[in-house]
C-alpha cells in the first residue's frame, strides 16, 4: 500500500515538473494596466518594465528588491532613464530581499498609490511563484497581468524552481 502511495506521489510531482518546464509563461502582450511592478534578479526585467512604461501601457513601475546601495542616478543611468521619467514614473524599492519580501513591498506601494491594475514583470521560469506570493498579498479586487520575460533556464535552474514553487504553495495554502 506504501509503494503505492509513494509511486502516485512520485508520478504527480514527475508530471508537475514536466508541466512546470514546458509550459513556461509567455509575455502579455499590450495590455493596459495603472502600474509595473519589476522585481529585480533577472536579465531583461528591467528593460521589459520601462519599455511597457515608455509604450504608455502603464503611467507608473515599482522596482522592488533594489539594492540599498545603488542610488536613482546610478539606476537611471544605467538603464537610460530620464530625470523626467524617474521623477514621475518610477519608484525603487529597497526593502525587498526575496520574492516573499518582494510581493510584501509591493502591496504597500500599490495601497499608497491607490492602484488597482498591475502587470507583473518578471522571468518566464519566475513568474508562477512571484505572481502567487503576490496575489497572495494583494486584495481580491486588484488585476494582476502576467508578463514573463523568455528566457533558458538550465535544468537546475527550473529543479530548484519548481521545488520553491512547491514550498511557496504550500506555506500558502497552509498559511505558515
């Protein structure tokens, strides 16, 4: 009876690998959303969010998880952004030090600015677990638009993934 179990067990997380790795999140698209939320950590994330800002399909981006060392200017620099735009456009957030903290950053800027539409940018193999903490942060009534950034992921990148993802879903589901 124990093999069994274990065999089942060992087929449903076989399978939702399987799922995980071939089914990667794909971008949105042109999507209107109030803001961008860019959690950094990820090669094209940043580029991506400033280019749905510069396209006007949202009036205002959330970097969350910069590190407290990096000033405006040396972001807008680095990323080619405009004093006009970091001024009116952008926010960094330097508190995040994880996704969890991430999504708990993000809450806090959306209630300030009173969003109630948001497009989540972040890598294809990062999107289910970022998107899941921060739904799980967010009231029922804010939209959240998934926009990945493609990427290739080794096999260990979508391993260690995919078992973060397990964890992340079970400390929701079990509210620790």
């Amino acid at each position: 009876m124990m093999r069994r179990f274990f065999a089942a067990l060992f087929m449903v997380w076989a399978l939702g690998f399987l799922w995980f790795a071939a089914a990667l999140p794909q971008p949105a698209g042109d999507e209107q959303t109030d803001a961008v939320i860019v959690p950094t950590g990820g090669p094209g994330r940043i580029s991506q969010g400033l280019e749905v800002l510069s396209e006007g399909q949202a009036r205002t981006m959330l970097v969350t998880g910069v590190d407290p060392e990096v000033t405006p200017e040396e972001f807008a620099a680095e990323f080619e952004v405009s004093e006009r735009q970091m001024k009116c456009c952008v926010t960094l957030g330097f508190s995040a030090v994880d996704t969890r903290s991430n999504a708990t950053e993000t809450a806090e800027w959306v209630e300030d600015q009173e969003i109630k539409s948001l497009r989540l940018v972040t890598t294809d193999w990062h999107m289910r677990r970022a998107a899941g903490e921060l739904e799980r942060m967010l009231p029922d009534d804010i939209r959240i638009v998934r926009d990945a950034v493609p990427s290739n992921p080794s096999l260990g990148a979508l391993f260690l993934e995919y078992h973060k993802l397990l964890a992340s879903t079970v400390r929701g589901l079990t509210g620790l």
